[in-house]
C-alpha cells in the first residue's frame, strides 16, 4: 500500500511543480521588476525599439510576442504597459491581433499548468459529486461559452483568476482559448488604441491614462456585451425555473 502510495505522491507534487513555478516567478517578478515595466522605461527606449521594428518587423514582432507571453505566463506586471507598446509600436492595427494572440497564449500556459497541476482532478471530484456542488458544476458545464465570455469582458475580474477558473472546471483546452482571443478583443482594442497614439503623448511629455477603461464610453459598451454574453445563462436559468 505504501508503496503505491509514495509515487503517487511524487506525481502529485510533480504535477504542482509548474503552476508553482509561475507563482513564485511572479512573486519575484512583482517584487523586482515594477520599477523597470514602467511609462518611463518605455519613453526612454522608444527610439530604440521604432529602429528595432524598422529594421526587422517581423523579428520585432516575434520578439514582443515572446515578451508579452511570459509576462502573462509568469503574471509578471506590466500587460497593460506591454498592450500600449503593441500599439505603439504596430499601430491599432495589426497592433491588437499581436497583443490578443500573445495575451492568449500566455492565459493557456497558466490554463494548462493550473488543469495540469490540480484542475483535472477538481474537476473530476466536482462531477463525481452530489447534492449543490454537482448542481453548480452542471450548471456551469451547460453554460462554458456564456460564463467564459462573460469573466473575459468583465473588466473587474483579474486576468489571473480569469485563467485559473476554467481550469478548476475542466473547461476544454480550445473553448478556452477562442473565448480567451475573443473576450478579451475589446479590451484589447481599446488600449491598442490608445497605445497607437503614444508618440504625442511622448512629444506633449504626458503619462497614457491607464484607468481608460473603466470610464463611461469604454465601460457601458463593456458592460453590454457581458450582458448579451449572459443572456443565453438567463435564458436557460429561466426556462429550467419555468420547469421546476
């Protein structure tokens, strides 16, 4: 018995290993990288990274990519900056297809490594339950796309947690990452956007306003489409209410 129950145990902590990893990478990254993923930083090296692009784009965008990935993966700080320089240095276009494509892959890094480490396992316990545990995983279950768009367009829910949730429900690898690519479009867009037109605010010696999103023309919109994203839930809510 002892015996199988000791390379159980290594799997276990085996499985763990990489989600640890990220968190204790992103505990340092938090504590010693906030002064260098900086407005500032970015100013200051501007002209650096414009001749960069110029002189490779497809290099330059390659190498962003890779960068925006592990900041994700590793939750390091510095997204928000790292989608305004997508934009800054790509324009709005393709500046925010570069920034979703990254954002989306580094999500799934942290998706797989959380499914892989103890999400499956959750997940399973959860079915194999009974009483309101099962019916809340049901529930769910019957619901992915509508309760996945709507934590990617909610603006308040962390990213982080945004990618940990779906692994804890066994929410299939692809449904996560086309609701990943698409949620977090508009968002995306409107700080792509905004990074698109940093150089003025680098000429005027202006700071970007990165609250831009929670103000009444970007968040009404949001709000909206986290609206029609819940409808299909109400719906089926109500009709299994009509049911009962």
């Amino acid at each position: 018995m002892s015996e199988m129950s000791e390379p159980a145990r290594r799997r276990g902590a085996l499985h763990v290993l990489p989600l640890m990893a990220i968190l204790g990478v992103a505990v340092v990254g938090a504590l010693t990288l906030r002064d260098w993923l900086t407005f500032e930083i970015l100013a200051a090296n501007r002209e650096a990274l414009i001749a960069l692009r110029d002189a490779n784009y497809l290099a330059a965008v390659g190498l962003f990519m890779a960068a925006y990935v592990i900041i994700v993966a590793f939750s390091l700080p510095g997204a928000t900056l790292a989608t305004l320089t997508g934009g800054f240095l790509f324009g709005t276009f393709p500046g925010v297809f570069v920034n979703v494509t990254a954002a989306t892959l580094g999500a799934t890094v942290i998706f797989l490594a959380a499914r892989w480490g103890f999400g499956e396992r959750l997940a399973a316990r959860m079915d194999e339950s009974q009483g309101a545990i099962h019916r809340i995983k049901q529930g769910i279950d019957e619901n992915q796309w509508s309760a996945l768009f709507l934590i990617r367009l909610v603006p308040l829910i962390p990213f982080f947690v945004a990618n940990l949730v779906p692994a804890m429900l066994g929410v299939p690898l692809r449904r996560f990452v086309i609701s990943t690519w698409l949620g977090i479009m508009p968002g995306a867009f409107v700080y792509t956007s905004a990074g698109a037109g940093l150089g003025a605010v680098f000429d005027a010696g202006d700071a970007p306003d990165f609250g831009v999103i929670f103000t009444p023309p970007v968040l009404i919109p949001l709000i909206g489409l986290a609206a029609l994203a819940a409808l299909p839930m109400l719906l089926k809510l109500r009709r299994h209410a009509r049911r009962a």
